[in-house]
C-alpha cells in the first residue's frame, strides 16, 4: 500500500547544478499570490513593485506578473512559515495564496553571453537598458510557458517541471554555442 501521509519528497527533474552558463537551481518553495491593489511589505516580501518587476533577492523575492497576481519564491523549507507571515500581514484582506513549489522548477542562466543564449528561443529584447535587474514577465522559450527574472545580474527561469528538460536541454544546446 501507498503511504501518502508523510512529507512530499521533490525528486530531481534535472541535472544537478554545475559552473557555467546554464545549470540547475535547488528546488524552492513557490507560492501564487492573487490580490487586488495592494501594495507593500507582505510576509517579507516587497510587493511593491509595478507590473513585470521582482523585488528581493535571486533567493527570496516576489514577482509581479499582472495587476493582481504575484510569484513569491523563496528558499526550500521557508514556505510554511512564509505563508504564515504572509496570511498573517494580509489578514482583513481579500486574497488567494496557492503554494505551487511542487510544479516548478527553476535553471539560471548566468554570464556575458546568458541574454544571447535566452533569446535563443525568446523573442523579447533582454539587453540590460530594455530588460533591467528587478524585471520579471512571462513568456515563452521555444514551446515551453516560462517566467524569466532577472535579479543580481543573472537571470532566472522557473517553469513547470513538465517543461524543465526541454528548457533546459535548449538552453544547454545553445549555451555550447558560446563556451
């Protein structure tokens, strides 16, 4: 018989993370946030930044993808107690709060040549004056749904974990291009 009654366990979609240009992140813990209008400090996330901007750390940060909804990330582990502070600083508020750490899954892209080896399979201008630190959008890499951050200089791609070998096997592909 099946026990589901202890902890998930998170197996590894993709290679472990190695040096170079594209690798993979440690898993995290991800939440959805959906709220009308607010804007300002929740749970230790800044969310106050205007529509495709993240704000924090490559580690722990919010991302505001559309008027009303954000992607909270932060380290594996942290999750329970975040979305307690987060329940907690939002209370009297109308929102929704769905943990999503189990569906994503997330690869840097780092180095001089990470925006040429994104653009690869995204059509979206990731030059430094068009695409800054702090910006964040979803899009498309190829066929795959992806949301790309940029924090600290790097970027960062979470997609769904369904769609994390074929992104990272494009982005390790094209990345050869320049090693």
């Amino acid at each position: 018989m099946l026990d589901v009654t202890g902890p998930a366990r998170r197996t590894p979609i993709l290679p472990p993370g190695a040096a170079g240009l594209v690798r993979a992140l440690p898993p995290a813990d991800r939440f959805v946030l959906r709220m009308k209008a607010f804007s300002g400090d929740a749970g230790g996330f800044d969310l106050t930044g205007p529509l495709n901007s993240a704000r924090g750390t490559s580690a722990r940060f919010a991302a505001r993808l559309g008027p009303d909804e954000w992607l909270l990330v932060c380290p594996e582990g942290e999750g329970p107690a975040a979305e307690a502070a987060i329940s907690a600083a939002l209370a009297g508020q109308v929102f929704s709060l769905v943990g999503v750490g189990h569906r994503n899954a997330a690869i840097a892209i780092e180095g001089p040549h990470a925006a040429d080896v994104l653009n690869a399979g995204i059509a979206l201008d990731l030059s430094e004056a068009a695409f800054p630190d702090g910006s964040a959008t979803r899009t498309l890499l190829g066929k795959a749904e992806v949301v790309l951050v940029r924090l600290s200089g790097g970027f960062r791609l979470e997609c769904w974990r369904s769609f994390a070998p074929y992104a990272h096997a494009f982005l390790t592909e094209v990345a050869q291009e320049f090693a």
